[in-house]
C-alpha cells in the first residue's frame, strides 16, 4: 500500500440543499398578474368611451326624428266683417265654424338639418282654404336656419328665420327661457313669455307641461299679402270705393269736386285727375294672441290655444292724402273744407276688422301629442343614462383591477 494512498473515511454523504417552500394560496399568483391589467385596461376604456358618447353620442341621437310625419287638429269660429271684395262693412258679421288640419313632415335632411314641410288646411263653413310653408330646421336645437328652401305660403321666402321656433321649443326648455317664435303672417318672431310649470295639462295624461303666453302685431307680410288677395281679398280700393265712407263722415263728396273744379289751374285738374283714377292701395296687418303648452324634455308643442287672430286693413293714408295739399288751398269753400276733414279722418282712422278667428287643438289631437313626447322621453331616457351605465361598469372594473394589483404587491 503506497503512503499517497487515502485511507477511506466512514461518512454520510451531505443531503442536497433544500428548496424554499412556495407559500400556500388559494389561487396561484400568477392569475392575478394576468387578471389585473386586463380590469384597469378595459375599466378605463369603457370610461373613455361613456365620456365620448355623453359628449357626442347623445347630441348625435338626440335630434329632431326624421321620419316625423304627424298631423294635428284643432276646431275654433271664424268670423268675417266685411264684403270680402270690397271691404266695406258688413250689417251683420258673418260667423262660421272652423275646422284646422295641420300636417308637419320631415321631406329629406341630413345630420345636422331637415326640411320640413307645414300644410294647413282651413274649413270654415263650406269653405276650404289652403296655407303651406316650409322650413329649414336645426335638428339639435330645433330653431330655423335661413336658406333656399324657406317657403311662405308657397311662395320662396327671404327672411330672418334664423333662431326663432314654430314647430317644436328647444329640449329641455323652461319656464325662465326665451323663445322667439315665428310669426307666418307678418314675417316677425315674437318672445314667448310667463312660463309656467312644470305642471299638469287638464285632459290630457302622462305629461307636465310649461304653459307659455305668446302675442304679436304687425304689419301683414308680402307673402300674407299676397295670400289674402289669392283667396278673394282686394289689394286696392278704387276712390270710388271711398266715398261711402267720407259721406258717412259728413263730407259732400260730389260737392265739394263741383265747387272745386272751376277755380282750379289746367295743371291742378289734371293732378285730381290722377288721383281720381289711380287705385288705393290696402295695408293689411295682423295681431295674435294665445298660449302654447309645452313638454319641457322634449320641447314638444302639446296643446295650442288662439285666443285672438285677427286681420285688419286699411286704405293707404298717402295715397287718401295725396290730394290734401291742393284741397287746403281752397278750404274757404265750406264744402272742400270738409271734404279735406274726412280724408284726414280716413287717412288716420284705426284700421277696420276683416277677419276674426279663435281655435283651439282638439283633446284627442293634443293626448297624440303627448303620446308622441311620452316616447321620445323614454328614447332620450335610454340614450341619456347609457354613459352612466358603461362609464359605472368601467369604473368597477378599474377599482377591482387596482384591488387585485394591491394585493399581489
């Protein structure tokens, strides 16, 4: 045996160095690692998105309807003063009653516009008359946009209708709110005014409404004009015409020509010549008074009540004056002088009522209404509290997300 040789050693071998235990859980760590990005990712894109569509969604869906195609009614008395081609006053005026369709429908639009079409069709008596509009319609805030496609009385229109309502009042109006509205007959927006409510509508369910004052006066627009002499109604008088009324005044018409003609200048024959044979124009104007009843959410026009409507006319003071100057020259003649007294009063007298109508929206027509508005709340409703809903889940499933992400920390 060499002496390099190593004796053996009696020895246990050293066991391998032992493993640290892995702690005991319920669920393996690695699940959360997984779990908790996802949560805060998709939680905080579903906030993005509900912030997005509160901004833009809901302005985008909440909008005038573009298949709104409905038609109202309403029953009321129409009165007529005057002989309708003459204007001179009736000995008993003539007292119909009156029915009123009125169809509003959208014909095209686009997102941000539509063009709606008014046709109102008016029965008093055995009469049937007819009035179409059309409007270009914002279809967010529901006021009138100017442009080509205006119409008034079938006629294309250029007027300011920017900003003002007819066919619906802004969503969410209020009883504090200024609401200009259009005027047909005089081409004119007039603020609504006294709001209130919210509060019930007698005979009708299911809705509150803002009940508004509305009243204007105005000259009568061409377009009414226009209108008024299509169906009958003279745009000028002959001086002929007038002279009833200056003898109901107290002037002696044809005496007054006879003692003034022969102290009269070539010249000065031929101008009452002309003012003899030259017709009187008409100025025509309008007043309205009445309330509207509104759906504050929806701006929806539930119920409608013309207390007044009236048209008047009168014969044009320049052209009854026009002979003044001539007549004040020779007022020493008794009667010249009180010729020219009647025209004065003619030329500044009020104007004479022609037509007189109240009408008021029928209760099956205005339950309609308020049916229709009924279903747009619940449409707005789901739009409006969608964001709510989504913007809620997403932030849940941050929280839970940055809970998880806690705990594995």
């Amino acid at each position: 045996m060499s002496i390099d040789t190593q004796l053996p050693i009696d020895r246990e071998d050293a066991p391998p160095p032992a493993h640290p235990l892995a702690p005991v859980e319920e669920h393996p760590p690695g699940r959360h690692r997984r779990n908790h990005p996802w949560l805060v990712g998709t939680g905080t894109l579903l906030v993005i998105l509900a912030v997005v569509f509160a901004l833009v969604g809901i302005p985008a869906f909440v909008r005038f309807p573009l298949n709104t195609d409905r038609t109202i009614h309403y029953n009321g008395t129409f009165t007529l003063y005057v002989n309708q081609s003459t204007l001179e006053p009736l000995a008993t005026p003539t007292v119909l009653p009156m029915t009123i369709s009125r169809l509003v429908k959208v014909t095209k639009g686009s997102f941000a516009t539509a063009v709606v079409i008014e046709q109102d069709t008016i029965r008093p008596g055995p009469l049937t008359l007819h009035q179409n509009f059309q409007y270009l319609l914002n279809r967010r805030t529901m006021a009138f946009e100017n442009g080509p496609e205006t119409m008034m009385f079938g006629q294309s229109a250029k007027t300011n209708i920017a900003g003002s309502y007819r066919l619906n009042f802004p969503l969410g109006s209020t009883a504090s709110g200024t609401y200009p509205m259009w005027s047909i007959m005089t081409d004119t927006a007039a603020v609504v005014t006294r709001g209130r409510g919210p509060q019930a509508l007698q005979g009708v369910s299911g809705v509150k409404v803002i009940e508004f004052s509305s009243q204007t006066a105005a000259p009568a627009s061409p377009y009414y004009r226009n209108w008024l002499v299509q169906n009958g109604f003279p745009s000028s008088i002959t001086p002929a015409q007038l002279v009833p009324r200056l003898d109901a005044l107290g002037a002696n018409v044809s005496g007054a020509f006879s003692a003034l003609l022969p102290v009269l200048t070539p010249a000065q024959r031929a101008t009452v010549d002309r003012a003899l044979a030259a017709p009187i124009p008409v100025n025509y104007s309008y007043s309205y008074t009445g309330k509207v009843a509104v759906e504050p959410q929806t701006g929806a026009m539930i119920w409608v009540d013309t207390t007044a409507e009236v048209t008047k006319a009168a014969p044009s003071p320049t052209a009854v004056e026009q002979l003044q100057p001539l007549l004040r020259q020779h007022t020493d003649i008794p009667a010249v002088a009180e010729l020219s007294k009647a025209l004065t009063q003619v030329a500044t007298a009020p104007p004479q009522t022609v037509i007189d109508d109240t009408w008021i929206e029928t209760p099956a027509s205005s339950q309609q209404m308020a049916n229709f508005a009924r279903n747009q709340i619940r449409s707005m409703n789901v739009v409006d509290d969608a964001p709510w809903f989504v913007g809620g889940v997403g932030v849940v499933l941050v929280a839970l997300g940055l809970l998880l992400r806690r705990r594995n920390t």
